[in-house]
C-alpha cells in the first residue's frame, strides 16, 4: 500500500549532469546540474535560474558542454554542485581535472569524463513555464573504452544519479530487460491476419515467435523500408505458415527498426527464408544493415484476429 509523502521538487531518479563553460577570464567553471533533460534529438534544455555563474556564461560565450557524471569522479561531482563559481574562481582547478577547449564551441570539455554534448546556446526561457537554458547539441562524445559494439556500453560508463529524498548519489548499472519487446505483444490485438491465435493456449506451442531488431545506415533508410514493405505484404499473402510480419519503427530513431515475426512452425520458417521474395530482400539489403539481432522470445497473453 502507498503511502504519501512530503512533495519534494524533483522527479527520482535525476541525472547528475557536469556543465562546462569559460568565465570571462577564461577560467572554467563546473556546475552540477541536475534539472535538465533532452528536448529531441538534438535540443537539451537546463532548468537553471539566471542567478547561477553558469548561465551567466553561456550567454556570453554562446555555448557549454554538458557531461555525464560517473562513478569515479563522484566526489568532484559533488564538489561542484557544493561550492559556487562566483564566490572560487580556481573551483576548477581546485577539483584536480584536466579540460581541454571544444573545437565546436566555446566551452571546455573536461578530458576525465566518460560522455560530453557540445552544445550551441539558443535561448533562455525566463517566464513561469520557461526551460531556462536551450541549446542545440552539435556533438556528442563517448570514450572509446564506454563503448561496445558502436554503442554505449552503460554498464561500463557507471553513469551516476541523484537521489532527491535522501540527497544521495547511486550507480547506474545492471540491465533488466529489452525495451519494446513487450510493446510488439500490445499491438498484436490490431494486426490483420485471417485466423484467431490464442496466445496462451497449448496449440500455440510449435509457433516461432520473434522480434528482430534491425538498425539501418541512414542513407538507405527509405529504400530499406521499401524492400521491407515489400517482403511483409508477398509473405503473408502467398506463404500460409507466415502469420505475421510487423514492421515498426522508433520515433526516436528513424534508423531502428522492429520487426515482429510470427510463423506457423519451424518447417514454415524454413520454407520463408528460401523463397525468391525473402531471398530478394536479404540480398539486396545487405549494404543497407548495419546490425542485426534476433531476439526469440516467448508470448505473454493476447488475441490475433
């Protein structure tokens, strides 16, 4: 049973976010930040009052980079968020890391942390439901020992979060799950296929079901969904042990790509991977995929009309 608590002004978990800039002497200046989110892909907003060092100079400067904390490097973390830049000019230097100046914009990067956004200043909101600081990120880094396989290795990175009830800090760390893969079982109620599937029922048993999860090299995006259009629709029209082929793809990210597959038994996934319409669209996507995972999975509970 829930019980009510005192409303604090924050949401848990929050990130702890490290934002460079240069004063007006060119020292630099940290500050610890943890009101702040992505708009989109490519805006950040930082819910921060002009009353802060930070603000102040990035209007200057027309630019900051903002970090994310980790693990090792908690204490200086916490050492900006603590003390302020217009009361320690050196707080930096103070904190013994090393920055070096972002060739994008004028702000430093700092060299000890894992991930850093370049960011361009756009505006600042200042009325009641104003973001604060808008900026467009014009890159974003990664250290190369953060990253697995082309993509951050979040366990590796050992991000840091804050805990606004106890004013804490925790570790970023284990993964619990796949994303989405319940998400193609939501939508399974409104796909079109001529027969009524019980998912739970024991005549469900031989069925392969699976989730491919496809990302796909940007210039080739819109010829890749062509060939998959093309693949789904001839497959669940001529071949009997295809029931459904779901193409889905992330709002987020254009480039990824879900495909729900669901085949009547193994002799029907067979016989789909050697016809000439399946064959066409694995050839002639080869140069369009940049990776491909096959997830099998097991279903939950729905109706397929």
């Amino acid at each position: 049973m829930k019980q009510p608590i005192k409303v604090t002004e924050a949401i848990f978990p929050m990130p702890v976010l490290l934002v460079a800039t240069y004063n007006e002497d060119g020292t630099i200046d940290v500050m610890n930040a943890a009101w702040g989110t992505m708009l989109d892909r490519e805006r950040v907003a930082l819910n921060l009052t002009e009353t802060h060092k930070t603000v102040e100079n990035i209007k200057q400067r027309k630019g900051f980079v903002v970090h994310i904390a980790d693990a090792a490097h908690v204490v200086e973390a916490d050492y900006f968020g603590v003390v302020s830049g217009k009361t320690e000019k050196d707080k930096f230097a103070k904190s013994g890391l090393t920055a070096t100046k972002s060739t994008l914009v004028d702000a430093p990067v700092i060299n000890e942390l894992p991930i850093a956004m370049e960011c361009e200043f756009i505006e600042y909101q200042s009325d009641d439901t104003g973001l604060g600081v808008i900026g467009k990120v014009l890159q974003t880094s990664v250290e190369a020992d953060k990253m697995k396989d082309g993509k951050v290795d979040v366990e590796a990175l050992q991000a840091i979060t804050f805990d606004p009830y106890t004013h804490g800090y925790y570790q970023v760390s284990k993964r619990v799950g796949e994303a989405l893969i319940l998400l193609a079982f939501m939508i399974l109620p409104v796909l079109p296929t001529s027969a009524q599937i019980d998912l739970q029922s024991q005549q469900y048993g031989e069925r392969i079901v699976r989730l491919a999860e496809i990302e796909v090299v940007p210039e080739f995006l819109e010829e890749y969904i062509a060939f998959a259009k093309e693949v789904g629709e001839t497959s669940v029209k001529v071949e009997p042990g295809v029931l459904t082929l779901f193409s889905m793809q992330t709002k987020e990210d254009p480039c990824k790509i879900y495909i729900l597959e669901i085949y009547a038994d193994q002799e029907a996934y067979q016989s789909h991977i050697q016809t000439a319409h399946f064959k066409k669209y694995k050839e002639g996507t080869v140069k369009m995929v940049k990776s491909l995972k096959l997830i099998d999975v097991n279903p939950l509970a729905g109706m397929v009309r």
